[in-house]
C-alpha cells in the first residue's frame, strides 16, 4: 500500500533566525513520506532567501502581500496534497518520531485526531525546554478533550502544531476565519474537534513551543487583538454548546469567559462587562483571577480590579 502523504502548513511573517530550525525538524523526521508548505506573509527580512536556498523538493513555499497568518494558513492548506494535515507555526519544533507516531495512532481510526505532548522552552538552543502536562495527555471524544481541557483554568493549549488531522475533518471543519488574530487557533481547534470522533494521544510525540520573543502575536494586546480573541471565544464557545450543553460544558465554557475577563480588564471594560453578562448566563465561574502570591493577598484586602489597577500605576503589566 502507498504510504499516506502528510501536509505541514506554515504561515512564515519575519522569522528569518527560527525558519530554518523549524523546516529541519520537519525533513529530518522518521517519517518521509511528507510536504512542507510554507506561505511567506509579506516578510521584510530574509524569509524568503532562506526558503530558497532549501533545496529539498518536499519544501514548497508561496509568497504573498501580508493578509495575515490565518490567510497564510489557508493558502498553505489549497495548496497541500497529503491525506493528513498538521498545521504549525515558523518557529516551533517537533520531536523526530513525531509524524510517525502520530501517524500510526490515526491511521486505523477514522475520524480520529491525534494529539501530542508539549511544552515550552526560551533559549534558542531549546535547552531549557519542558514539558508542561495536561489531564488531556489521554484518549478522549473530541468534545470531552475540549471540555475536560477548560474546565479548571478556564485556559488549554490549542497551538495547533500538537495535533496530526485527517484531510477529511479539516475540509469538513472549514477554513481559518481570517478576520480573527489573537487566538485564532481557539476558534478554529474547537471547530476541528468537536469534529472528530476522539482525540488520540500520542506520548512519543511532542511539540516544542517556543516561548519569549519579542512582538510575537500571542503577545499583543492592542483593541484589534482583544476584540480578535473576544470574537474567537464567542464563536468557540457557541460551537461547543451547539455540540454539547450539559451543566458540565457550561461550567467550562463560563470558567473561559472568566480568564479572559480578567484579561480584558481594565483597558478594554466594555468587552469584560460582556463576557459578566455571558457568565452569568451560564451559571457562573468558579475560576480565580490569575496572579502571584502578594497579587491575591493583596486582592484579599481591596479586591481584584483595585489590585490590578495598582500594579498598573506601579508600571508592571498585569495580563
């Protein structure tokens, strides 16, 4: 039988120093039977001279005026061939059985997603990389992973570079919504998910995310990136309520409004009195506002919000 083709899908937006990392990883993987495609989204570095000096013929890359990594995504998607798709960021890494073991979870299983370990790491040479365990390290039905993934928190790891998908999910599920930025993978995973008949954990896979640069999107927090995430989480949570609507899924779905309510406020309080309105709908939130030790004693005497407010007049960002 012929060997499956696996699709790697990156957008790229001026990551001349991790583009080529990122690339090796993925051809030097146990499994070869793969094609990488990567649509430059209008860099102004040397993006594009780096993917032209790869001369691998798996390598294929689209340049394009910048529309943004949701676009990017979607062009690297209408021009991939594989049976399975994985969606990754230019700057993050995988382990080198990766593919493979993910490839082997799912082949057999229809319907079925196939997820990884991950974990963070901040030195470019990914020596101080570590795990960072969730309870979702198992099998699970598509909308149990998300629910169970929310449910304390408020807040799960959805980069999609954790998970190997199905052609035919991934067509079914839809393109990127490219009118979102910040955290449009929430939006888009919970789509792809709550499609999917299970998520298959694979322990010998990871993803190595990489964390701490520099005007990296995860870290803007501008009114179009918080309305982004405002808009990602209502569409988010609306699907898995359409999918499953027991007190279970509402809690969880409230305890993620919650966490980013705390975000939202006070620099964007119309989107925080919103998302108050939407909580309470549900049943309320259990969740506790993010923060150190001093931040909740603190919080304990004068509340939260006046707590935040003061470490803001002191000058430290409070997110």
């Amino acid at each position: 039988m012929t060997a499956p083709l696996i699709s790697v899908c990156i957008p790229s937006y001026n990551c001349e120093q991790y583009i080529g990392e990122t690339i090796s990883c993925l051809l030097q993987q146990s499994y070869q039977e793969l094609e990488v495609i990567v649509v430059d989204d209008g860099s102004g570095d040397a993006t594009k001279d780096i993917l032209a000096s790869i001369a691998d013929p798996r390598l294929k890359y689209s340049l394009q005026q910048k529309k943004g990594a949701a676009a990017a995504r979607n062009v690297a998607f209408s021009l991939s061939t594989g049976d399975y798709i994985k969606f990754m960021d230019a700057d993050d890494l995988i382990n080198p059985g990766c593919i493979e073991a993910q490839l082997d979870r799912i082949s057999k299983r229809p319907g079925c997603v196939a997820s990884a370990g991950w974990g963070r790491f901040f030195a470019s040479d990914a020596s101080d990389f570590k795990l960072a365990k969730e309870k979702v390290w198992n099998d699970l039905p598509g909308i149990d992973w998300l629910i169970n993934s929310l449910m304390d928190t408020g807040a799960n790891m959805m980069q999609p570079g954790i998970f190997l998908i199905p052609r035919n999910i991934v067509e079914r599920s839809g393109l990127w919504d490219e009118s979102l930025s910040l955290i449009d993978d929430f939006e888009y995973m919970v789509r792809i998910l709550s499609n999917s008949n299970y998520v298959l954990f694979c322990e010998d896979a990871v993803l190595m995310y990489r964390s701490g640069i520099t005007n990296n999107l995860s870290g803007k927090r501008t009114r179009e990136h918080m309305s982004s995430a405002f808009e990602s989480l209502k569409a988010g949570i609306h699907r898995i309520l359409e999918v499953k609507n027991d007190s279970q899924s509402r809690k969880a779905c409230a305890n993620t409004y919650k966490r980013w309510a705390y975000t939202f406020y006070p620099y964007h309080k119309d989107l925080y009195h919103q998302l108050e309105v939407e909580i309470e709908k549900l049943g309320g939130s259990n969740v506790p506002i993010p923060g150190g030790k001093l931040f909740h004693l603190l919080s304990d005497f004068i509340g939260w919000k006046k707590a935040k407010m003061l470490k803001i007049l002191m000058g430290r960002k409070v997110y």
